[in-house]
C-alpha cells in the first residue's frame, strides 16, 4: 500500500530524534543550569580564575607604577638621572606608563578570555 | 586675544547641534532615545567614550597642574588613564553581562534591594554634578581668557547647549558626537604642540628649568586679577600701568625680597627678567620642578592618595558605565576598553608638552594662579603672529569640545537615573520625563558654577574621583567577585567612605582654613576614604549573611559565564 511507505515527514521526526539523542544536552551545562553543587563549583572555579588573573596583574602595576613615589623617595640619586636629556620621572611617567598601561591591559584581554574558552570548552565537553 | 577663536567655538557648538540633530532624525524609538539601542560599533563606542571622558581637566587642568606642580602633576594624566585599565580588569566584562544600564540598577540586579538603589542614585547625582561644575567653570575661563566676556557667559553657553542638545536628542546622537570631539580634542592638542616644539627649537631651545629659576623670554605683561604676595631674589626694573605693587606705580625698582601685588594689577616685565615668585608656597623653582615629592612626607602621602582616587575613581563615574551598555556583550565590552585605554593614553601624552613649554613662554601663569588657561595662552604666547592666532582658536575648539562633551555624557547619565528613579514611576522612564529631568539636571551645576570660580579645574575633578573612588569602586568590585556581599553592608560602606568624601570635598570647596596633615588628609581624601568603605562594607556584610540574597549563584553566573555559552 502506497500510504505504508515511510513518508517524508515521518523520516524528518525520526531524524529529529535521532539528531536530539546523538547531541544531548552536556551534563555540566545542565549542572550549570539547574545550580547543582557541580554547577556551584565551576562558577566558583571561574570566578577564582579571573579574580586571580585580574590581582596578578593589577599587583604588577600597582608594583610598576605604584612603587615610583616610592622609588623617587628612596632613591634620589636615580630619580635626577637624565637620560635622553629628559629627566627620569618625566621619561617614567609622561611617556613610559602609558604603553606599559596599555600592554598590562592587552596581556589581561587574551588571558580572561583565555579563561572563557576553558570553561566553555570544560561545559560543552560532550560525555563519552 | 584673537578674532578667530570665537568663531572655532561657534564651529564646534554648531557642529555638536548639527550632529545631535541628525542622531535625532535616527533616533525613533525610547530605546533610541536612552541606550543608542546598542546598535554602535566598538570603535565608535571606543572613541565615544574616551571623547566623554577627556573634560576640562584633561584638555586643560592637567597641563596647569604640571605648570604648577612640575613632575607630581604628571599623576594625574597617568591615573586618569590607569582607571581605565581597573575597570576592565575588575568590571568591564561582568558589569555588561549584569544588563545594567546604571549603578541604581547595577545594585538592584545584584543586591535586590530597592533602598541601596535610591541610596546609588543619591551619589550618581552628587557625583555627576560635582563633575559637571569643573566643565562649566572651564568654559567660562576659557571665554574669558580667548574672548575677553565675562566668566558668566562660557558657562552659560555650554550648560544651555548641552542641555538642549540631551533633551532633545538622547544617546543616539551624544554616540557620534562624542566620538566626532575625541579626534578632534586630539587633534586640538596635538598640531599646536609640533609647532610648539618648533618654536622652541628655533630659539634655542630656552631651559624649561635652571637652577636660577625662570626668566621671561619676551617682554611681557602680567595681569593680576587677585592680590597676591611674590618674592623676588634680585632687583628688577618694572611698569606698573595698572594697580599697584606695595602701594608704587609707574616705572619700579623691585628689590629682593616679599612684595605685595594689588587686586587689579597690570605689570610689565621686561625681557631677561627673573619671574618671581608666588609666595610663601614656592611653586618649585630651579630645577626643584623636575623632581616628584619636592614636598616631603605629606607630598608622598598625597600622591599615593591621588593614585588611590583616580585609578579606582574612573570605574564609579557615572557617565563611564552607562556607555557599557552599548556594547553588544562582555567580550567586546573588555575589547573596547583596551581601545579606549590606548586611545586616551596617546591622548595624555600631549598636556605634559604644554605644561613644560609654559615655563617657557607663559611663566606669569604660576604667579596670578592662571595655570588652568596654560594650554590656551601658549601658543599666543610662543608663536605670536597669526599661526599662534589660528592655533589658539584650535586649542579654544578643542576646549570646548572637552566641555561639551563631558557634560553632555554627565547630563545623560544623571538625567538617566532622575528619570528612572525620581521622576518615573517603578523605574519605568518616557521620552518626556527625560527631557524634563535633562533640564533639572543641566539647571543644578550651572547655578553653581556660576557662584564658584576660585578652585582649579582639575583639582575639582580629582575630588570626584575621590568620592567615586570611596563609594562606587567597593560597591562594584565587592559585588562583582565576593557572593558574601549584602545589601545592608553595601549601603553602609557607601554612606560610611562616600559620606566621608563628600565632607572632604565639600569643606575643601567652602575653602576652610587648614593647615599641615588636616588639609592633606581633607584635600587628598581617597587614601583613607576608600579603604574605610571597604572595611565598612565587608565587616558589616559578615555580620548580616542572612541579607546575602538568593540566587547569588545565578547572578554570579550570569556576570562571569562566557557570552559564548547563552545560558
């Protein structure tokens, strides 16, 4: 009977499932999803990671940049240094902490978002 | 000082019309209106915020202070920029994925609280309007300097200007106006200094400091608005055409020694002349401005504290965040900072030039308490003739490019929360509330402004920072990475540090007499304002966890979770 034969539709609802089945939701975006303790955890993870990073690297600017008063205090003979006839604050400070604000800044926006892909790569993973 | 630069002004003030009118045409819906519907890319959205961000005391205030203070006015450029850098290490990428438009409905979505966000809006208006004020000081200056109008009117115009321009046109139009005035307050600083450097270089590149302090390079005449006491170290022959100097006029002979200037004084000097100086604070002669701390401990203490307030200032300005929200997620809300870090950097390597040329050419400035027109009385002043002319109005351009934009941004923001939380209903906001809040808002600082004109443009700034710095700052960056973080403390290190920076700089604006570590610790308040709200805030957090609100889990994974992901 021609009405028998497997009709276009009813492959596409079998493939459907078929596709659901083979791509489940992944078991950690779920956990994510639902706020189990494993959902918890990964936040917790990533959320450590990027405070830790963003620290890291406001440590080495605050050392950088924050040491020089310091540095200018204790070491008056360095600070009335003149190289390239300009006098070393002035080299430090009027040119020098911008690209090195600039650069702490581009190593943070690859490394965050290095971080990104990690944990999406650890919620996407498909289970085996 | 020049037929020219009035007209740059009227330029600059007609294209800032011309460009909010076309946004108007764009600008449909409410969500137009408010939020520029998000629709702009990130260099646009990059330009725009640093053309919001570079105000009266970027174009102007930062080059008098280095005038002034020599190389412990170089802070301020770098902490300016540097805020930019805690911002995107600390809030940039969660504040755009927390949806917040402004700091109220930043505490509302992480704290739950609608008390907090009447508290945030309380300080977003303080703050907005004590940044305002610098703006609209600096416009009045600088008319009165290029112009020759009474300091009413510069304020006047800006604060209309502005206020009309964000009533009428909303963020749509403010996105490619501000982005417009970064490039061209770039450009404004940038070409006079080559032919600055120029001029310097043809006269024999004149010391910028020498151990027998300053000379004037021409003849030159000094007008003092304010008496003030100078100190001289050898005799000098000059003209007194107007007022007095301890009660002589006409033709002089000043001995060493303290003198007193009457209000009202005009003074020639003539060319090779020592310029004295300002007594009995020495603004640094000799070589003495080359060097950082030439003040001592408290010097020390007062620059760490200016470190303190600019660096984690910026992140609490309220017209900084709003413009977070125009990105389309995190990843490109941290991507546009970056830009916008480099992009006010190249910025903030120019007022450093004007700063050091003025010893130079305009060293008068440090005598009548002028420094904040430094950037516009030297190229006048070095170049003479008409390329010092046309790039006079430039500079004037460029100036007031910085006080239109900024306030621009500042109006938008303010009248933003007025709308929301005071004017509207349930935090729902319409077009015509807006408008009238836009008024409100403009109104408040422009009568200010025009009962104060005493304080130097960037020290009022600094000052806002120091109140962002010691309210906002914890408030965001204990909200962003600590769950235990509740709304009762928040509200209480907000009121406790901000509460304390509001005193600081509301005495330092009344001008109390003080003295020694008290004005140090009043003037530069953020060294202990901003670890007191911390404090504050984690402590009485940890004492009432029960107020931690539910869902934190979800919020915080709503604020770090990868774009990526669409959870």
């Amino acid at each position: 009977m021609p009405t028998s034969e497997p009709s276009p539709k009813r492959v596409r609802v079998v493939l459907a499932e078929v596709v659901h089945k083979s791509h489940p939701v992944p078991q950690a975006r779920r956990e994510l999803a639902e706020q189990t303790h494993v959902g918890d955890a990964l936040v917790r993870g990533l959320v450590r990671a990027q405070l830790a990073l963003a620290l890291r690297l406001a440590a080495v600017v605050a050392i950088g940049l924050g040491g020089l008063p310091l540095f200018f205090t204790l070491a008056p003979n360095v600070t009335s240094a003149r190289p390239f006839g300009i006098a070393l604050p002035w080299v430090l400070l009027g040119v020098a902490a911008y690209p090195f604000l600039f650069a702490a800044g581009w190593v943070y926006v690859r490394l965050a978002e290095r971080n990104e892909r990690d944990f999406a790569a650890v919620v996407e993973r498909q289970e085996p | 000082m020049s037929g020219l630069a009035v007209p740059a002004i009227v330029a600059v003030t007609i294209a800032t019309f011309a460009i909010g009118a076309y946004g108007l045409k764009l600008a449909r819906t409410t969500s137009d209106f408010l939020v520029a519907a998000r629709a702009v890319s990130p260099t646009w959205n990059a330009a725009a915020i640093s053309g919001e961000y570079l105000s009266a005391a970027s174009f102007l205030g930062v080059a008098g202070l280095i005038l002034k203070d020599g190389a412990d006015g170089l802070w301020y450029p770098v902490g300016f920029a540097a805020g930019y850098l805690a911002l995107l290490l600390f809030v940039a990428a969660p504040l755009r994925r927390s949806g917040a438009f402004t700091l109220p409905d930043f505490c509302e979505a992480r704290l739950r609280s609608r008390g907090l966000r009447r508290l945030a809006t309380v300080f977003v208006v303080l703050i907005g309007w004590l940044y305002m004020l610098p703006q609209l000081q600096g416009a009045g200056l600088t008319l009165r300097t290029v112009a020759g109008g009474p300091y009413q009117l510069g304020a006047v115009l800006v604060g209309v200007v502005v206020t009309a321009n964000v009533a009428l046109g909303g963020m749509r139009s403010i996105t490619f106006v501000q982005a417009f005035q970064y490039w061209l307050k770039l450009t404004a600083l940038l070409v006079p200094v080559l032919f600055l450097l120029m001029a310097w270089q043809d006269d024999g590149r004149p010391p910028i400091a020498s151990p027998a302090g300053q000379t004037f390079v021409q003849a030159t005449t000094v007008t003092f608005d304010d008496p003030v006491q100078v100190s001289t170290t050898r005799p000098e022959d000059v003209q007194i055409t107007l007022g007095a100097i301890d009660g002589q006029h006409g033709l002089v002979r000043l001995e060493p020694g303290d003198h007193h200037v009457a209000r009202s004084s005009a003074v020639v000097f003539p060319a090779g002349a020592e310029v004295p100086e300002l007594a009995p604070v020495p603004t640094g002669q000799g070589l003495d401005w080359l060097l950082p701390l030439h003040r001592g401990d408290r010097g020390l203490f007062a620059t760490y504290s200016l470190i303190l307030a600019t660096f984690l200032g910026t992140m609490g300005l309220p017209h900084v965040l709003v413009r977070f929200y125009t990105n389309p997620d995190g990843v490109a809300a941290r991507r546009t900072t970056l830009v916008v870090l480099g992009l006010v950097g190249l910025f903030y390597l120019l007022p450093a030039f004007y700063g050091a040329l003025a010893r130079v050419y305009a060293p008068q400035l440090t005598m009548t308490g002028h420094t904040d027109a430094t950037v516009l009385v030297l190229p006048d002043a070095a170049l003479g003739s008409t390329a010092g002319r046309w790039l006079g109005a430039l500079v004037a351009a460029g100036a007031f490019a910085a006080f239109l934009s900024t306030t621009s941004g500042l109006l938008t923001s303010v009248a933003g929360v007025l709308s929301t939380d005071v004017i509207g209903r349930d935090g729902h906001s319409t077009v015509r509330g807006f408008r009238v809040a836009a008024i409100v808002a403009g109104a408040v600082p422009l009568l200010l402004s025009l009962h104060i004109s005493g304080l130097d443009v960037s020290e009022v700034v600094g000052l806002a920072f120091a109140v962002a710095a010691s309210s906002f700052c914890p408030l965001l960056v204990l909200g962003i990475w600590w769950r235990g973080l509740t709304d009762a403390g928040a509200a209480a290190g907000v009121i406790v540090g901000g509460g304390a920076g509001i005193v600081a700089v509301l005495v330092t604006v009344l001008g109390a007499p003080l003295t020694g570590w008290t004005e140090i610790l009043i003037n530069q308040p953020a060294a202990w304002t901003v670890p007191l709200a911390f404090l504050v805030m984690v402590v009485v957090s940890k004492a009432t966890p029960s107020r931690v609100p539910i869902g934190v889990g979800a919020t915080m994974l709503r604020l770090h979770a990868p774009d990526s992901l669409r959870l």
